[in-house]
C-alpha cells in the first residue's frame, strides 16, 4: 500500500531475513543451454512468444489465490473486485480469493515452497525483484486490453530485457507519489488579492515553494507553535525529489546502472539547499519521523498549514478533519462535508530555479517526485496461468480501475479513467508522462539507497537547529561533500561485498 | 537500644522510598501505555504530554469487535494457544535437562555443557533461514504446532540457570531414598521436583513469556492472517492505529500478570530452606 | 552419591583409576571386537541378531528395525542427500520453461542432515555391538541375559540421564546445532549477493575469509564496534545484573509488607512485550515525544536524544532501557534462588555480630553468584548479541566514520546491514564465525574458571 520507506520495521527485519531463501538477482544469462528455448523468438513488435506458459485454454474448477494491498481489502474494494470476477468465470468453475497473506510478503521466500500467492499486487521495485530468480511469469501484455491506455513510462517500470527478448513483469495499475495536502481554511482571508499575483485563482503559495516560504514565516510570526508547510526530512522518498530537480539521480541509465549512483549528479545540492531553507522554518520534528506521524492530527487542528505525502493517506487526513471539526461542535454530516470542502490534495509547488526560497518572482523549474507503479503480477509456481492472466485483465479492465479509483482514491495508470475522473488522478497521470515522476528503479540494488540517503537528509535537518558554530552544512562545498559522501555509501554497500 | 530502634525505622524509610521510586520507574511506561490505550482519538499526538486528553473505551471495543481486518481475538487465541503448549512442553525439558546435568556425572557431560554454552552465543538470525528451510521440507509452515516445536526443543539449550539451583540442593536426601531403593526417576519425581518449585515457576513464566511476545518466528513461519500471533499482528498494524497498538499491547500483558499473580505463591515460599540443610 | 554412568562392571571399574577409565572406554569397542564370541559378530554383520542369538527378542528387534530404518531412509534419500552435500546442485530452475532444477541451500541443508543421520546411524550401530558384548560378559560370569523389562528399567534408573536427554538433544540438534552448522558451511560457499536460488551455489574455501582480511574499509569500523560493544556487554551485564539482584534483596527485606504487589510493578513490565516496549521508548524519546514536549513546554530547547549526533546518550538511553527490560526476570530470579538459601547460616552470622553488608558480602553474594554464573554469562551473551535494542530505538542511520553502520551499532546491528540487509549470507556467516570464535573462547574461559562450573557440589 505505501511506499518503501515506511514499511514497518518488523515486516523489514523478516523480509531481510528470507531475502535469499529464494530471491534472486544478477544478469540471469549464465544458465547455459536452459534458456535457449522458444521465448528467445521475437514476433515483430508483438511482444515474445509465451505460449509455452499461456496455453490460452482457461483451467477449470482451480481457485486463484489473489495477495492485495490492506487498503483494497480494507475499504472493501478487494471484496468487490473477486466477487465481480467469480461471477463473471462461475462457468468454469474460477474462484479468486484473499491469498490472505501479508501485502508485503516476499514471493522469492514462498513461492518455490508452494505457499505463495497465484496472482499479486505490489509496487514496481518489489516485483522486479522477483524477475531475477524468474519468480513471476512474463505478462503477453500486448494482448490485454489495457495496453493502449496506459502510458509508457509506466510499462516501462516493468519491463526487463533477458536474453534479447523484452519481458513485461507485472501490469500497472495505480501511480504513487508525493502530492500537497493543504488546508483551504487557513488561508488568509485576502488570498484572492494579496496571495494570487497571477490571478488564476490558485494561491501563490500552493503555485511555488517561494511564496509557501514566505507564507509559513508569516504563520509562525503570527502565533508561536503554529506553522506553515511541515514534512519529516529524512524520508527519501519525498525529500530526494528535491535533489532529482536540479540534476540528480538515483542510478544511471535510466535508473538502471547501479555502478553510477547520482545524488550528488548536476546541481543537486541546490535540492538540498532547498531542504534545508524548508527545514529551518519548522521544528526539530522534522528531524525524526515525528511529522510523519503526527501530521494527520496536526494538520487537523491546524496547527501544520501543509504537508507532502502519498494520495493513499487521504481518508486519513479526512478523518481526522472530520474529528476535529465535530470537536468544534458540529454534527457529523456537516463536518464531513466542511472537511472535504477543505481539505484539498493537489500537485506540489513549483521550486526556484535558483534554490532561493527568500527570492521576489523567481524563475520557477517543476519540482520532481519519486514515485512508484503498483500492479499485478502472476506467480510462476501457480497451477492456473491462463486463469490468473484473465483474472489480471479482468481486475485492470476501465470499471474495475474506475472503482477502485472512486474507493481508494488513487491515481490510475489508465489514460481513460485519468482523464473520465480529472483532479488529482489526471494531475499525478500527466505529471507521469512529462516525466517530472521519477520512478523508483526496477533494480535489486535499490534496497540499498535507502539507509545512506535517510542518514544525510536527517543529518540536513538537524542542521538546521544546530548553533551557528557547530553547523555541518553551511556553504555549497560542504552540501556537496555531504551528497557525494552519500553516493559512496551507497556504491560501498551495494559493491564491497560482491566483488566475484 | 532506642537508636537501634530509630536505625531500624530510618532503614525501613529508605528503603520503602527506593521501593517506591523504582515502582515508579516500572509503573509509568506502562500506566502511559495504559492511558494511551483509553485515548479517544486514537492519534497520540493530540495528548498534553504524557497523557490523553480525553478517555474512552472505545479503542478496546474496536479491538475485539473491529475484526474484519485486524481479528485482534483471533491473534490472541493463537498465541495463547502457541504459548501455552510451549511453555508446558518446554518447561517439562528444562527442568529435567537441568536436574540430569546436575544431578548425573556421565560421560560427555562437560562437554555438553560447555558446546551449550557456546552454541547460544551464535547470532541466532543467521540461523533463521536455516530453520525457515527445515520447516518447508517438514511441512510445518502455517502449522501452529511446529512453532511449538521450535520453542519447547529450543528451550533446553537455557538449562543452565536451572542446573545452578539444582546444583544448591544438598543431595543427602536423594541418597536417603535411594537406600530406601528408590530409582532415580522416583527420586527426581517424589523429592526433587516439590522442592523445586520456584525454579519451576520461573521457567515457567520464561517460556511462557518468551513465545508470548516473540514475532520473528511466527512471522517467519506463520503466513495465513487467521494464523497470526499477537505481536505479528501488532506489527502489521498501519501507523495511524496507535490506540489499538497501545490497546492490543496493554491486553497482552494481562495474561502474564494474572500468571505471575496465581505463581507468585510458589515463587516466594516454595521452599522453606532450612527443613533440609543442616 | 552420583550415579555414574559405566557400561563395564561396576565392581571391576572400581578398581580402574580415572585417566585409565576414560582409556578403558574408548578401546572398549576395539576390545569387543577383539573378544567377542559369535553373538557379537553375529550382531557386527546384522544389527540387532547378536541379541535375538541371546533370546533378547525385544531389543534384538528394536536394534534390527532401526537397521531397516536406516536402510530405508538411505537408500530412498540419505546417500542422494550426501551426494548432494558436495555438488550443491547441477540443474538450475527455470520456471518458464517449466524445469523444476536443484535448490542448492536446501541440498546443503538435507545433505548436513543425512550426515547427522548416518553419524547417529554409526553411533547406534556401536552401541549394538557393545550391548552384545555385555552380554557376553555377563553371561561368561554367569549370568543371565538381561530380559527387555529389566533393561527398560535400566532407562528409569542407572541410564535414566539417558532417557532424559534423548528428546532435549534431539530438538536442539535439529533445530539449534544443524542451523549452527549450516551457517558455518554456509561461511565456506559463495551463497549470497547475486548467487542465491535458483542459481546454483558452489562451495568456494576460505574466499570469504580473504575478502575480509583484504578489505581496507573493514577494519577500523571493526574495531571501533567490538570496543563499544564489549563495553555495552559488561556495563549492562553488570547493571542488570545487580539492579535485579538489589532490588530482590530489597524486597526480601523484613520491613517490606505486601511484597508480592511491590513485586508486580516490575513483573508489570515485565509482561509487556520487548519490542512494544523498545517502540514505546523510542516514541518516548523522540522530538515529538512527551519528554521532549515537557522540555520545550518549560522553554527549552528539544533534545534530540536518539538523533544523528546523540552518540553518548543515546547510548545511555539504550544502558538504561536494556536494563528496565531485563531487571525484572533477573529479580524474579534472584528471589526464587534467595528463598532457598541457607537461613541458619544468616542466624548464626547475625549472633556473630555481622553487620547487613558483611551478610551480604560473606554469605549472600557468594551464595547467588554461584548459582547465578551460568546466568550471568548468558545475560553477557545475550547483551553482547543484542539485536533489538538499537534496532528498534535508532536503527536506518550510518554514521560518518563507520562503515555502514552507526556509532550505536552492535557488532550484531553492523553484521544485519553488511550481510541480511544486503543479501550477502557468505560474508554474514564468515564474520558471524570471526565474532562467534572471540565471543566463545572469552566466555568459556571465564566458563570453566568458575566456581560453579568446577566446584559444582560448594553449596550441597
């Protein structure tokens, strides 16, 4: 359901675990003669041949053991989508079920010990991980209906070249990645005339991070303990599009060569300069995973006027509007309705191409998000291919993404329901395909990133409430120095130990 | 003699203050954890500091009722179950290890003692997976009962406490009865094990504890949801469910408590000493 | 009197000094061999026919089903398994294509397992020999065959450690010592990193072993964390250990009342589990944490108590949090050994005239520190191994100056980010055999040095 970043440690220490029990990773080409077979025939831009494994006869009377996100079965729409489905195959005797697992269990430590899934919904980095050890079956994604309607950047988070033969792993279905939440009702009352320059009825600070800037320091002037925009620094999945803007990277090649680590690449530490400006116009909640936490509440009792998080959380910023609303003393069905009127989630700010948040009428360059593809993949230790293939097209076709986008709020990667839904949906799709979502590398290697990045941009808000002798960050050399020591930690841990 | 008097009330001030001041220490983690549980909104940062602001059942209502995704009874009849059979079969093992390693000079005998010894000081997550491989070729993923089996034969390799207080009972008695022609199962069974019951009681309250809150294993072997213990449960809760976290733990602990409440008797006056020294 | 366990005459080995015992034992096969009579052959070519030749038809059966058994298991699996224990594996898997392949770390696995399987095979095998024997012996003097009842008796009696320990050493080979293994040979293969199944694993010498002692990166941050670790195992160890013991004495104490209520506040913690507690903690201490909301409510500024730069308190938080976690069982334990301690020896040391403290330095210190050696080595072990603490309060940080790790890491918490977190199983298994050797010999000498270990019978 969420992003990497904040798995629970728990579900960290046993993936960790059992990573190897089964998972595999590498190059996938030294087997000798095993791969020679059919599948390395390309048929023309139709995709490879997979008849060996799709025989394209559906199997009777077998039961297809679905794993979904906790929030899909929470909000009922897993519920929805098998009984649609086991209505729709009832002649063949095709049931779909709760695989009843974890949503974050590792189908490398299951799988080949026949307790997996047959049919799973998990993000980009995860099921690619799965396609070393060949874990999951290729997808004859050319023949789904879906194919035309979803963008390429997309299929390509899920693509894999084995033996010359391109692969599509998994099925996208559903776009994550940072989105603003704001609450209308703190805006100061003359937004429309003193917060609205260009007149186009969005405020100025929602528009660029130089006015959010000016906006949060007139807040906490007005009131002590009282702030502007508010957002745990060290979590990289939000804090590393800011280094992504001006020039950096996670991997090279299209996020695919690990060899070349880029979070110091271009202009990077002007991401960082941005983080720090941000961070010393809030507290040193920023510092741990305090905002994180409590944002939810604090944005309720308008203490936070905004937030970066994922489109997901939104009913639980809702309902905590809700709470504080009735608290203030109104019945439940008008405080539902206050809230939703203002609690508004929308694409991020602007960011100045300079990184000077204090500056008057900046030149303003698109802030990009990391972001990341859910979708299904098939499980290669399933009995029932051809009937878990239906069961994919049938869960990616426009109604059912169309519900699930009306349940869960998320942002399809279906052109069609983007557009018939517009907000958010369309905002996240189009920023998809202009390429300012950066998706997380569909690499092994990318586990590794996530400890040395996380130690800097923790370290990047601390300075901001050390004493000005003691500060650690104070000049561009030093912010360079801090990111290229990054780059290195991360190329330490993913190559010291490999070298064959 | 009046300030023997005084000395003895000043040492007993002292030592009902430090008494006092260490419950306090204990209590408050848990009484925070407690109030937390009751919080009404769930989230605990709309507390003033320490405590929540407003109190209701609701948490603990949800928790047994809220079952459609988090079965909270469910998890805990699980684990009472798992913790139960282990710590009845594990403490069983242990108690005999020990009173064996004590009581018997066989051969090999220090040399168990000493690879024991040695074995727990293995970093015991890099034999997960060896045991995670053992349990798919045995068939006993998603299977309570090998969880139960792990934990009670894991249980003996901790005898070595039990052998320490074995090895302070005198073995004048056992000699007595083995006069008497008692065989040495007799002996552990009609002498040794009455006298034995703090140990007992201690074992028993470690291995039932043990399984109680461990969630590397059964996460690791459990798969299914309607499998889960309370602490894998717990873990799998999202992040805006303090209160349910703060209620599901606070539940948890009663069962140890009521445990220890019903133990305490032979804990403190299993043995009266001085009846066999002398 | 101690049972002693003798397979020869009781009334001969008497007579036999004890450095010859030891002699007598391992050539009393080679001298069964030498001198057995027909039965004993008999029971050499088939296990189990010496005795039905002596009419022992239960246990000439028992022995003989454990040879069908062995068989069985052999020729069915075992021999494939041990094969299998040398290549690791031929066929890689592809599911694609539909080919099923080997899966090397479970053939690594099986295959420790047949040997286990055939050295217990050995072993049973050996002791059908030595059985028959005896019995030779015995009828040579005269005697009778021992009859099924009588040898079952045996198992209650004189071999009753025997009937004990089956079922413990049993669990623990299976589910302690062949993990144990596995580790070990695990540290000898290149398993790990990209070669991990369905890729075939090889087994690759000392490579690993190299690795580490070529790594340049490697060595500093070793230090550096063995030095803070083996300072965290003893400041802890001792912490716990006499803050339980304190507080045990404390509430032993005549003045105490309701000392079973004053008891459960620390059995209270004691209840709740370990990592809701750590979780706890760290909220505790975090900056939005209830300390520091009392801090900046006074106007100070927040402390970042668990944060990038909190090298020295952070790890005064964990001392300190480690020792609320475990104080209570060693409490508990410590009352459960006090109640059991001498009285009369109390009485007659306060006639004497000794004073609270010599009691407690003559009498009662050594008393509980005898007993409680064993447990004080296993707290040592266990902190210096502990996993969970800064996992759980400040794991997710690496410190400059360290490699991959932080400046509160245990060598535990570094072994985790270098081998779990990156898949690198070989190398994980190789520094867990480099730490596992230093921390063993460390803890068996002190072990085997101590009053409890050699002088077993003081407090009898």
């Amino acid at each position: 359901m969420r992003r990497k970043g904040y798995r629970f440690l728990a579900a960290l220490l046993c993936a960790g675990l059992l990573a190897g029990c089964g998972a595999g990773s590498g190059d996938g080409n030294d087997g000798g003669g095993a791969q020679d077979g059919q599948n390395t025939q390309t048929d023309g831009g139709d995709g490879p041949d997979l008849s060996n494994i799709y025989s394209g006869e559906l199997e009777q009377n077998v039961t297809i053991r679905v794993l979904e996100n906790d929030t899909a079965i929470e909000q009922g729409y897993f519920q929805e989508l098998i009984d649609a489905f086991n209505e729709a195959y009832a002649e063949y005797g095709i049931v779909a079920v709760d695989a009843n697992m974890d949503q974050y269990s590792n189908l490398a430590d299951d799988g080949p010990y026949g307790y997996g899934p047959d049919v799973l919904y998990q993000a980009n980095d995860v099921l690619m991980k799965y396609v070393d050890g060949k874990h999951i079956y290729p997808i004859p994604v050319q023949e789904l209906e879906c194919y035309s309607q979803i963008p390429e950047r997309a299929w390509e988070a899920y693509r894999r070249e084995i033996d010359g033969v391109t692969y599509h792993m998994a099925v996208p279905v559903n776009v994550q990645t940072g989105m603003l939440y704001y609450r209308k009702d703190l805006l100061p009352e003359d937004w429309e005339t003193a917060w609205d320059d260009n007149a186009n009825g969005i405020p100025d600070m929602i528009e660029n991070w130089n006015d959010m800037y000016r906006f949060s320091q007139q807040r906490m002037a007005e009131n002590e303990g009282q702030f502007g925009y508010m957002r745990s620094m060290y979590d990289v999945y939000f804090s590393s599009g800011f280094l992504f803007s001006y020039g950096g990277y996670v991997f090279g090649s299209n996020n695919t060569d690990p060899s070349d680590v880029g979070f110091s690449a271009g202009d990077s530490w002007m991401g960082a300069s941005v983080l720090l400006q941000q961070s010393e116009l809030m507290n040193e909640g920023c510092i741990d995973d305090t905002i994180t936490v409590n944002a939810y509440s604090k944005l309720a009792d308008g203490t936070y006027f905004a937030t970066m998080t994922t489109p997901d959380v939104y009913t639980l910023f809702l309902k905590e509007l809700i709470l504080a609303y009735q608290a203030q003393g109104m019945d439940e069905e008008a405080a539902r309705a206050l809230a939703e009127e203002n609690l508004v989630m929308t694409q991020v700010p602007m960011l100045p191409a300079s990184a000077d948040l204090s500056e008057e009428n900046p030149e303003l360059i698109p802030l990009k998000t990391m972001g990341g593809v859910n979708g299904y993949a098939i499980s290669a230790y399933t009995k029932a291919p051809n009937a878990c293939l239906a069961f994919v097209e049938f869960a990616t076709s426009y109604e059912m993404v169309m519900r699930r986008c009306e349940l869960l709020g998320i942002a399809p990667a279906r052109s069609d329901v983007a557009e018939n839904r517009g907000g958010t949906s369309e905002m996240i799709y189009q920023k998809l395909e202009e390429g300012n979502v950066v998706l997380m590398p569909s690499v092994t290697e990318v586990d590794q990133i996530w400890t040395p990045a996380q130690s800097f941009f923790s370290d990047l808000a601390k300075d901001a409430f050390r004493e000005p002798g003691e500060k650690k960050y104070d000049d561009p050399e030093k912010l360079k120095a801090g990111l290229a020591q990054v780059d290195q930690q991360i190329h330490d841990a993913i190559f010291t130990l490999s070298g064959q | 003699m009046k300030s023997r008097k005084t000395l003895r009330f000043m040492d007993s001030v002292v030592t009902h203050m430090i008494l006092i001041a260490v419950c306090f220490i204990f209590l408050f983690p848990c009484l925070w954890l407690i109030l937390a549980s009751f919080s009404k909104s769930g989230s605990i940062y709309s507390f003033d500091g320490f405590f929540p602001s407003e109190y209701s059942f609701d948490t603990f209502r949800m928790l047994f009722t809220d079952t459609e995704m988090y079965n909270y009874p469910r998890w805990f009849r699980n684990t009472l179950f798992i913790a139960t059979m282990s710590c009845l079969i594990g403490t069983f093992l242990v108690i005999l290890t020990a009173y064996t390693m004590s009581r018997f000079k066989f051969r090999g005998r220090k040399a168990i003692m000493k690879t024991t010894l040695v074995l727990g000081m293995f970093p015991s997550f890099m034999g997960m997976i060896a045991v995670y491989i053992i349990m798919t070729q045995f068939g006993l993923i998603n299977k309570m009962w090998g969880l139960i089996l792990i934990y009670s034969s894991g249980a003996p390799m901790g005898y070595l406490t039990q052998k320490g207080f074995f090895d302070t009972i005198p073995g004048s008695i056992d000699e007595a009865a083995r006069i008497d022609g008692a065989t040495n199962f007799q002996v552990f069974l009609k002498i040794n094990l009455p006298i034995s019951m703090p140990i007992i009681v201690y074992t028993a309250l470690t291995s039932f504890v043990f399984p109680w809150s461990d969630f590397i294993l059964p996460k690791l072997l459990l798969k299914e949801k309607d499998l889960y213990t309370v602490a894998v449960g717990l873990m799998s809760l999202g992040e805006t469910e303090f209160a349910r976290f703060a209620a599901g733990s606070v539940f948890i602990a009663v069962p140890i408590v009521i445990l220890y409440f019903c133990l305490m008797r032979f804990l403190v006056d299993g043995m009266t000493a001085g009846a066999v020294k002398g | 009197m101690r049972i002693k366990n003798r397979t020869e005459n009781p009334q001969k080995s008497v007579r036999v000094s004890k450095a010859n015992k030891k002699k007598m034992q391992s050539e009393s096969l080679c001298t069964a061999v030498k001198n057995g009579g027909k039965q004993v052959r008999a029971s050499m070519c088939l296990m189990g026919l010496g005795q039905l030749l002596y009419k022992q038809i239960g246990k000439g059966i028992l022995y003989l089903c454990v040879l069908v058994l062995a068989a069985f298991y052999f020729v069915k699996r075992g021999f494939a398994d041990i094969a299998g224990l040398f290549t690791l594996g031929t066929k890689e898997a592809d599911t694609w294509l539909g080919i099923e392949g080997d899966n090397s770390v479970v053939m690594l696995l099986m295959g420790i397992l047949s040997v286990i399987a055939a050295l217990c095979f050995i072993l049973c095998y050996i002791s059908n020999i030595k059985d028959v024997y005896e019995t030779q012996k015995r009828v040579e003097r005269g005697g009778k065959p021992a009859t099924f009842r009588e040898d079952l008796q045996q198992f209650l009696d004189k071999k009753f450690y025997k009937t004990v320990l089956f079922l413990p050493i049993l669990g623990v080979c299976v589910f302690n010592i062949l993990p144990i293994i596995f580790m070990i040979a695990i540290a000898f293969t290149n398993y790990g990193g990209t070669i991990v199944p369905p890729k075939l694993v090889d087994w690759v010498g000392f490579n690993n072993f190299v690795k580490l002692a070529t790594l340049s990166q490697f060595s500093p941050t070793f230090l550096k964390i063995l030095n803070w670790n083996i300072i965290w195992a003893v400041i802890s160890t001792a912490l716990n250990y006499f803050a339980g013991l304190g507080l045990a004495l404390l509430l032993n104490k005549e003045c105490v009342k309701g000392k079973a209520l004053w008891r459960a506040f620390p059995v209270l913690a004691y209840a709740v589990p370990g990592f809701i507690t750590l979780l706890g903690f760290k909220f505790m201490f975090s900056y939005g944490g209830p300390i520091n909301q009392i801090i900046t409510g006074m106007g100070n500024k927040a402390v970042g108590f668990l944060d990038i730069d909190a090298k020295w308190i952070a790890r005064i938080i964990g001392l300190l949090v480690n020792a609320w976690i475990s104080v209570p069982s060693i409490m508990l334990l410590a009352t459960g050994l006090l109640s059991n301690r001498d009285v009369s020896q109390m009485e007659s040391a306060k006639i004497d005239g000794a004073n609270a403290f010599q009691q407690f330095r003559h009498i009662t210190l050594p008393f509980v520190l005898f007993s409680t050696t064993p447990v004080l080595i296993s707290q040592f072990i266990g902190n210096f191994n502990n996993f969970g603490i800064f996992f759980f309060l400040r794991g997710g940080l690496y410190i400059d100056g360290y490699f991959l790790a932080s400046d509160t890491d245990l060598l535990i918490n570094w072994l985790y980010n270098l081998s779990i977190n990156n898949n690198y199983y070989n190398i994980g298994a190789t520094i867990s055999l480099v730490i596992f050797v230093i921390t063993s010999l460390i803890s068996l000498s002190i072990y085997t040095g101590s009053a409890s270990y050699r002088e077993e019978d003081t407090f009898r």
